[in-house]
C-alpha cells in the first residue's frame, strides 16, 4: 500500500498544482521531472563541488522562434556572491532562474556552472546544486513537518527543527494547538504569504544548497514582515552563490552586484551605491520606491 500511495500522492499533488495554474518554479519543477524537455546528453559530467561559480555567456533566448526575449546577455556570479537582478515586469528576470534551472537551453551562448557548459552536466547534479524559493510557495496538503521536509527526505527530526528554527517558523508552529502535526493546505490551515514564505526557506535551508535563486514576492509586506524576512534571506544567501530576482529595492542594497535589465539586455550594472551615482534607471527607481515607502509609512502608522 504505502509503495502505491506515494505515487498516487504525487499524481494529486501534479493535478492540484495545475488545477491553479500558479507559475512558480515548484509547479514548473514538477511538470519538467514528469515530461522533461531537457535531457542529459551521453556522458553527461555529474557536477561534484559546492563552490559553483554561474556564468551566462552571450545568452540569447526565445520561448518561441520568432520571438527572442533575451539579447546576447553575459554577467557572472562568482561563487559565493549574490548578484540581484531588477527590471520592468517582463524584462526577462524570471527567464534567467529559468534557464539556471535548465528548464530550457539557450539558443546561443552558454551558461556555464564552474566553467562547465550546463549542457555538459547531468540534470540530477544541476538541480541537487540548486534551491528555489519561488514567489508564491505551494503548499502539499500535508502537516506543516512534512512540508519542511520536503527539501530532504533523509532529514531527522532535529534537522527539521532546526532548519525550522533558522526561518524563524519554529516558534509560531509551535503556538499551533497540533504544532509539527498541523495540516496545512487549501484543506487545512492556510497560511500568509509571508509565513509559507518561511516555510520554503526552511525546506531550501534543509535542502542546504550550494546555489540559491530567490523569486521576491511582488506582493507588498508590511514593512516590519519585510525587514524580518531580509534578515533571513541575508542568512541563507552567505557564502552561496545567489541569484535574487527582486521587486523592492531595499531588499538587494547590499547585493554584491546589480543588474538592471530591460527588454532581455542589460542596461545598467553595479552596487547599489555605483549604480546611485549613475542617476540613470536605477536611480530613479529607487527614488520612486523611497516615495511609495514613506506613503505606505505614514499609512501603516495611521492604523
Ligand atoms: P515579472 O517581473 O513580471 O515577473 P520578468 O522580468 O520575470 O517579469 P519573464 O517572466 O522572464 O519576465 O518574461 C519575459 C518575457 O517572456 C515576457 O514578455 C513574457 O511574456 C515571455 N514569456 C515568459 N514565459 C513564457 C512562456 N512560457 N512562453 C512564452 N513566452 C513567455
């Protein structure tokens, strides 16, 4: 029975994911492991260090042929740096996790994990190297240990608790009257944005990955949720080499580099600093953030 069940628990996690057509990388992940598009050549490398340095190479890409989305984009981050990424909805940003991923090939250029083109490497080694926290986490109708667990089947218990712990999720799981045991899910408690946020970088502190690509919410946090969860992610990103696809600004100040992309190019790159002094989109961005910031402010104040 329990050889059945995990299939079959999978196959309704698969329908329920589509059933709400979510684009997030999870859903994506899912859908490729049961029709990959992408497979391994013969003799594929299986990519063995935790120190990977990600280097995209004259990149151009199209989802469709006629239709190129990204223009002959190279940046690098180097191992163990984070490297944010901004831009207008529909620049392109997405499409870069995507393609770390290896949801899809480029059609020119090359994406290479330590010098090594992806398309050398088995897909296995790839992702094991990489931990994903999307936009909007998808929860599996399951206790809320599972749904940590989730991010490494072998873990104990303590292991759980503590990567629990580390996403700041442990305290308030245990104010829950059942605790690890609560059922979470459309058919169980549901969760904040900001709490099932947790609960996946408690799942990819487990995993403990050496690359991480972090897809910011667009949604708007409170400023005191914000500020608690760019401690955690300050935590989580030291020491991996981290691609950090971001809406607020005020979450990427002290990224190690910056792009700013438009239309599948990059057309700004730096510090948050080298970038200010730019005065060009950056700046103006951040200007106009900072004028939102003090609106939402004043409205929170006023509550
Ligand atoms: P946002 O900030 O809104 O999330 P983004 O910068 O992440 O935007 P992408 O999701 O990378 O943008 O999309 C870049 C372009 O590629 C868009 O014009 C989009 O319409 C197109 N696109 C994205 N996914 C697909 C797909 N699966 N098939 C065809 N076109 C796609």
């Amino acid at each position: 029975i329990t050889q059945l069940y995990a299939p079959l628990n999978f196959l309704g996690f698969i329908y329920r994911e589509m059933k709400h057509s979510l684009a997030d990388m999870e859903r994506m992940f899912v859908i490729m492991e049961a029709g990959a598009e992408v497979v391994d050549r013969p003799g594929a490398k299986t990519l063995a260090s935790r120190d990977v340095a990600v280097r995209f190479e004259d990149v151009d890409f199209g989802y469709e042929p006629d239709r190129q989305i990204l223009h002959r984009l190279s940046f690098e981050i180097p191992a163990g740096s984070t490297l944010a990424v901004v831009g207008a909805s529909g620049a392109g940003k997405s499409t870069l996790a995507r393609l770390m991923f290896r949801f899809y090939d480029p059609t020119a250029g090359r994406i290479a994990f330590n010098d090594m083109d992806t398309r050398d490497l088995t897909q296995d080694s790839l992702r094991a190297h990489i931990g994903i926290v999307p936009q909007d986490t998808v929860l599996f109708n399951d206790s809320i240990y599972y749904n940590i667990a989730y991010g490494r089947h072998d873990a104990t218990r303590e292991e759980v608790i503590e990567a629990a712990r580390s996403a700041h999720i442990h305290d308030f799981v245990m104010g829950l009257p059942q605790g690890y045991d609560t059922q979470v899910g459309e058919r169980g408690l549901k969760l904040s944005g900001g709490e099932k946020q947790r609960v996946a970088i408690a799942r990819t502190l487990l995993k403990n990955p050496p690359i991480l690509i972090f897809d910011e919410a667009t949604s708007a946090l409170d400023s005191r949720t914000e500020k608690a969860i760019q401690h955690e992610l300050a935590d989580i990103a030291a020491n991996r080499t981290t691609l950090m696809i971001a809406h607020r600004l005020s979450t990427i100040v002290d990224a190690d580099r910056i792009l700013v992309l438009d239309g599948g190019r990059v057309i700004e790159e730096g510090t948050h600093r080298e970038l200010l002094a730019r005065q060009g989109r950056y700046a103006e961005m951040w200007r106009l953030q900072q004028e939102r910031r003090d609106d939402a402010a004043v409205l929170e104040l006023g509550q």
